[in-house]
C-alpha cells in the first residue's frame, strides 16, 4: 500500500468535516489499513473512491473509526468514588445538576449515571450524552444490551429497571427518559455550558496532544465553578493546572474558579 495516508485524511476531512490528523497517526493509520484492506482494496485512492460514490459505504467506514466499546459502570471502583466522594459534594451545593457524557458510545455510560443516581435517590438531574457515531446514538437510544455488558449492574438495579428477553436486557422507559442523545464532534462542535459533572473516559488516548489541549481547554469552559472532570484508567491528566484543573482524587479533576 502506497503512503498516501496524509492525502486520504485531507480527502476525508474535506467530504465529512472530521479531521483525523488531529488522531494519533500511527495508530489511526493501522486502524485504516485494516479495514482498507478487510474491504478488499490495497491503495487508499481506490478505496477512496469506493466510499465516495455511496454513502452507506462511508457511513460503514467513519462508525469502524469509531471506538465504542464499553459496558456498563465500567472501572467499578472509579464509579464508588463518584458515588461517595464526588457526588455528595456537588448535591449538597446544587438543586440540580447537569450532567454530561461527551462520548457516549451506545449509551452504557449515560444510563449508568442514571442509574447512579437512582441508587441514591437524587431526582434532580439534566443528563446530556454526545457521540459523533449516528448509528451507536439509535443503539443507545434503543437501550438493548447482552448479559456481559450488563454484568456490573448491581442484582437489584438489574432487576428494577432491566427487562432481559431471552440473553439480552432491555433498559426501561423510566431511565431511557432521563437521558438526551444529540450528534456532537468533540473536535469542532460547540460544547454545552453550564455542565457541573463531565465524564470523558477512554477517548482522549486516542488524540494527539494537540487535539487534547484543546479539549480540556473546551471542557474548562463548559463546567461550573467548580465542576468536576472524570476521565478514564489511562487517560491521567498532566499538569492540570495548566488547564485550570486540579486532581481531588485519581481520574478525577476539578475546575479552579477564577
């Protein structure tokens, strides 16, 4: 195969909007060969082509970039943390609070938060879940799940508020209803205001540098005073006071209010 990857992406960037230089190259440019080559082509330009001509083939290719894998209150033990430690601080300063998952795959990390927070019986909430994939967007709306994704769903929470048919489990309406899917591209879209808790978790490893000062500059401005950052086991910020962070516990970042 040709390197002809940095024309491939331009090509790509001018047809979707969706830059993928601002990804890490060695391991985005895997990821495409890959599937260049799972289709049957050996030169980006004729798959270019491919894909140029029929937009059910590119919209196959851009949710193959997309990485949504992921399971529910993945991490357990980050999710205590929220639970015990980060969540009763922000309650106990606001009435209601507004909560984003900026990349939210087929839904498992937005209705975990909902389910977080019936578990401990908080009602006022506003959650907002992005993801720059259109068909894990319908996936996650649909809210239908195999029994591995679910499996670290508490017994009791799995009872309440799953309906399992045959090997798969079915979120209920109740908590479908508390969560609000909209398109949003991390790179170039606008981000909500306003927003007391983010959850980015296992995205930004997959951004260049420059990409991810750029994102956490972006976060800062869409969080109360205040208002809490929780990303992902490999993604630890460093030096987050550069970007207006400070850590209060491991993978999670508070903003310093001017």
């Amino acid at each position: 195969m040709q390197d002809k990857y940095g024309d491939f992406i331009e090509k790509i960037k001018k047809m979707t909007g969706i830059d993928l230089s601002l990804y890490k190259e060695k391991q985005m440019k895997r990821r495409i060969e890959s599937f260049i080559k799972r289709n049957g082509f050996e030169e980006y330009e004729d798959y270019y082509r491919f894909i140029k001509e029929d937009k059910n083939r590119l919209r196959e290719f851009l949710n193959y970039l997309t990485i949504n894998v992921s399971e529910f209150f993945r991490n357990p033990n980050q999710w205590e943390i929220l639970e015990k430690e980060i969540l009763p601080e922000l309650i106990s300063k606001n009435k209601i609070l507004k909560i984003w998952s900026s990349a939210c795959a087929s839904g498992e990390e937005p209705y975990s938060v909902a389910l977080l927070f019936e578990k401990i019986n908080f009602k006022n909430i506003e959650i907002l879940a992005t993801d720059i994939d259109e068909d894990a967007i319908e996936r996650a709306k649909e809210g239908i799940y195999n029994e591995k994704i679910v499996a670290n769903v508490p017994e009791d929470l799995k009872k309440k508020f799953f309906i399992k048919r045959n090997d798969e489990y079915e979120i209920v309406d109740e908590i479908k209803n508390k969560v609000k899917f909209k398109k949003l591209n991390l790179l170039t879209d606008p981000f909500p205001k306003g927003i007391h808790l983010i959850l980015c978790r296992n995205v930004l490893i997959y951004f260049t540098e420059e990409a991810k000062d750029s994102i956490y500059r972006k976060f800062y401005d869409s969080l109360t005073d205040d208002g809490v950052l929780f990303v992902g086991s490999t993604e630890q910020i460093i030096m987050p006071q550069k970007y207006g962070y400070y850590s209060i516990k491991s993978f999670f970042y508070k903003k310093i209010s001017k």
